[in-house]
C-alpha cells in the first residue's frame, strides 16, 4: 500500500486510535473545503492496544458502524499507522535516475537502513527534493514498517466495505493536516503541536511547515478515564461517557479533572524540554494542542502558563463549511481530535 503517493479520488480518512475511530470526509465546494461527513465510534475494549489493531474483526465492525452513522457513500479510504511502527530514513540518491531505476535502487539498497527482512516489511518512498551542496543528487524520504501493521488496517477497512487506496504515516498526515492550522498563526515560523490521544502522546515539531522533530510518550486521557472508573466505581464505557457528557459529582472538578490537567501541562513542558535539549531550536514559536484532551475547557491556557510560550487548540476545519447532515456543535467539539483523519482526507486532493 502507498505510504506516500497520492491519489486524486475522494477519500475517507479514518483514523484508528486506541479507543475510538474517526472518520472525516472533505468535498471542495467554490474553492473552499467542506465537511461532507464526519463520524467517531467508540472502540471495544482491547481492540487497539497502543495504536496496534489486535482484533481486525472487532475494528472492522467499528468503522462500518461510523461510516453508517456518518452517512457517507464514498467507500475509498485512508488509514495511517502509527509513528512508533515507522522507520523514517533521508537518503540521497542519484538525480538523473527515472522512478522505475530510483525504486530498483532502493529496493537494493534499503537493507541498509531498515532492520527487517525486506520480505516482512511494506515500504514506500518520496522524492523530498535536490540534496542541499551536491546538485547531481536527491533526497529521497524512506518509509517502512512491518507488513502485519499495514495489513492490520488494510483488513479492518475492507471488514467494514471500504476500500484501501493509502496507507499514511500518522505524523505525515498530521503534517498535511498543519497546512490548514498554520496559516492560523502567520508569525509562527517553528510550531510545536502536542497530540494527546487516549493513551500516547505525541510532540511535533514543524519548521515552516516541515516536521523537523517527532516523539511519542506513553500519557493520554485513559489515565483521567481510568481515575474516574476507580474513583466513582463506574464501568470503564460509563466513566468515558460522563467525561464527555458530565453528570459526575461536585468534587470532580478539583479533586479528579485539575490533577490530571496539571499532570497534562506537565508532561507537555518535559516533552518540550526534551525537545529543546535535542536540538539546536531554544524556542518554539507557537504550541498547538490536538486530541481528545484538547476539548478540556481552559487547558490551553494552564499549559500557556507551565511552558510560557503562546499556546492554541488545534482546528483544522476552522475555514470549512459544513453539509446539513453534520452535527455543527459535535463538529466543533470534535474538531481537535479530527487532526489526522483531516490530514489523511486531505489526501484525496492531490
């Protein structure tokens, strides 16, 4: 499956969590993009444990179910596997050779930088553009990961009728997604976007446009869920639905939620930090919150605080119009979280 050739069909980008499944589809309508479709379902327990689909069957199922309550008739898809399955590796290659000699050669060559069987592996390439002191080469961006991940998805997607057309890397496709939220912030030439999912965490870091740092952490809102779960004594499904939809007591708030907005403040800041020491960057110009725990009311403001640089709630459908079948405020609730599957549904267009 294609990691990074695009393909102009409209697509649905689907983005498989570790507790839920998001589906966007985008139409272009008078020059500007619309949300066609949009759905998030719930995953079974124990479907995906760490981003790695351990049942096809279950996840399968629970995409049919968001494309049926998304309404959508387009049945060709978009799914990307997860950072940590992907080695990533520039390499320069000669500039006069055709695609046909460019990929032979790598398929030669790419034992060299990746540490499976090549047999055991997918693998895709992308001409980045002319190597930077040598004109007669190119860099060439290497992308693999292990067959049984992509095959993974690629079965969950054909058990809910839907049709593979691309495979992505999700850090690719949040990068397609930034192309919409950057221009957001016109005087930011370095952003850092922190998604925090249910249970990783990943930072970003883009230089105009182009991720120049990624890394994951084990933090996420399960732990809020799970803190819920044992101090309310509620099932794991009941606790993720009364923090979404509230009804949960008066000492909910201080006791419960502020820890574990502070712990999220905290790990951003350790991440950041981390960054910052790795690098020859001292200072980023603008955070971008993404993910589920990117719709806790004020957060952006307490991690403003812990890491003293401007930070903004992510919104990749800000300029978009919507069709009458979406749901306007569950949209915009959602829109945070919807980061990759723009990214992937952006994929359509090229």
């Amino acid at each position: 499956m294609a990691l990074f050739r695009r393909k102009n069909v409209p697509l649905l980008g689907i983005d498989i969590s570790s507790t839920s499944v998001k589906l966007l589809e985008l139409t272009m309508v008078g020059g500007r993009y619309r949300v066609e479709s949009y759905a998030v379902e719930p995953l079974p327990p124990n479907s995906v444990s760490e981003k790695n689909i351990t049942d096809a069957q279950l996840v399968g199922e629970a995409i049919e179910r968001a494309v049926r309550k998304s309404g959508t008739r387009t049945r060709d898809a978009a799914c990307a596997v997860a950072g940590s399955s992907v080695i990533t590796k520039v390499i320069s290659m000669p500039a006069d050779l055709s695609d046909e000699e460019l990929e032979g050669r790598i398929q030669i060559e790419a034992d060299q930088y990746i540490p499976y069987s090549m047999d055991e592996i997918n693998l895709d390439f992308s001409v980045i553009g002319p190597t930077p002191g040598a004109t007669d080469k190119v860099d060439v961006m290497l992308a693999a990961s292990r067959s049984e991940n992509v095959e993974a998805r690629i079965t969950a997607l054909q058990v809910a009728g839907l049709r593979p057309r691309i495979v992505d890397v999700e850090a690719f496709a949040l990068e397609n997604a930034m192309e919409l939220v950057a221009p957001q912030f016109p005087e930011a030439r370095i952003i850092a976007v922190t998604d925090v999912g249910a249970s990783t965490s990943t930072l970003s870091v883009l230089e105009n446009g182009k991720t120049i740092y990624s890394r994951e952490q084990l933090f996420g809102g399960r732990l809020l869920t799970d803190e819920i779960q044992r101090r309310y004594g509620l099932s794991y499904e009941e606790a993720g639905m009364r923090k979404k939809q509230g009804g949960l007591p008066s000492n909910y708030e201080p006791e419960v939620l502020r820890p574990f907005m502070d712990a999220m403040a905290q790990e951003i800041f350790r991440a950041l930090q981390f960054f910052y020491s790795s690098s020859q960057v001292r200072t980023v110009d603008q955070v971008v919150v993404a993910g589920g725990c990117a719709s806790i009311d004020d957060i952006d403001l307490l991690i403003q605080s812990k890491v003293g640089t401007p930070v903004a709630i992510a919104n990749p459908l800000a300029n978009m119009s919507a069709s009458a079948r979406v749901q306007a405020d569950a949209l915009v609730n959602d829109a945070p979280a919807l980061m990759i599957a723009c990214g992937l549904a952006l994929r359509g267009f090229d």
